[in-house]
C-alpha cells in the first residue's frame, strides 16, 4: 500500500498537468484504494467527443492505445469506449478509461493506477477480453502485443 501511495503522489504531481482538460484535480472524486491499484474518477467540466479523448492521451501524453470499442446496439455514438495505457518503460504504470454516454460524448476519466507490471499487463489483457465478448472494435491492440511492451 506505501508504494501504491508512492505510484499515486508520482501521478498526480506529474500527469494532470500534461493533461488539464481531462485531469482535473478540482473535480477529482476521492481514490478508491484496493489491494493492487487505485481507482480515480475525473469528471470532466465540459464533455469531450470520443476521439478527441483519444488524440489527447496518445498526443499529449503518449499513451499506448489498446481500444476504441463500439457495442452491439449502439445508437450513434453511445456506449462507445476506449482504453489507453502508459507505455511501462517509462516507469509509470497506469491505464485511463472513457466511455461515451446517451449524447455521445465523454464525461467522465477512470485512472487506474497498478503498483506491479504483472498487475496491469493482467488487467490490460481482462480489459480487452471483457469488450471482445459485447461489441467490436474500431482497434484494438492483440496480446501478443501488449506483451512486447512489458518486455
């Protein structure tokens, strides 16, 4: 839990100064800490289309895109979901989270923030399993090569 700590006070001093429009810790609802990570709610003041989310994390702070996921169903652009994680050679472990609600637009960052490598490739690999089984994807990246990053 103290390195969860560590990985956590690393984050906010750094990250959501690359990115105030989608981190903002004035609006930031308090962590949820469990066993191996930390979860961190940002909503965000002025909802953001889908892929301008996704151009933000992989421009302005160069995550690793491993989705863009539309649901079965789907009306227009609801539902629709991303994820994009930290590249771990950088020595940052932590992947965000949006999702489109009714009108089509994010509102919301999840952060999850891991305290082991082995975590996060798992959750990584559980992520995409998970919206493999509702929908299809737009992109997405295979297992085989989230693993080269990890290695």
């Amino acid at each position: 839990m103290i390195m969860l700590r560590h990985f956590l006070n690393d984050f906010m001093s750094f990250i959501p100064l690359q990115l105030p429009q989608l981190l903002d810790i004035t609006t930031m609802e308090e962590p949820q800490f469990y066993g191996d990570y930390v979860l961190l709610t940002f909503p965000l003041r002025d909802p953001y289309d889908l892929e301008e989310v996704m151009d933000m994390l992989e421009d302005d702070i160069e995550l690793i895109l491993l989705y863009h996921h539309i649901p079965f169903g789907a009306n227009s652009k609801s539902g629709h979901s991303t994820c994009a994680y930290s590249n771990p050679a950088f020595g940052q472990m932590f992947k965000m989270n949006a999702k489109t609600d009714n009108t089509g637009m994010v509102n919301c960052v999840i952060v999850t923030i891991y305290d082991s490598l082995e975590m996060m490739y798992g959750d990584l690999c559980l992520d995409l399993q998970l919206h493999s089984n509702n929908g299809m994807f737009k992109y997405k990246k295979g297992k085989d090569e989230i693993l080269l990053d990890f290695l």
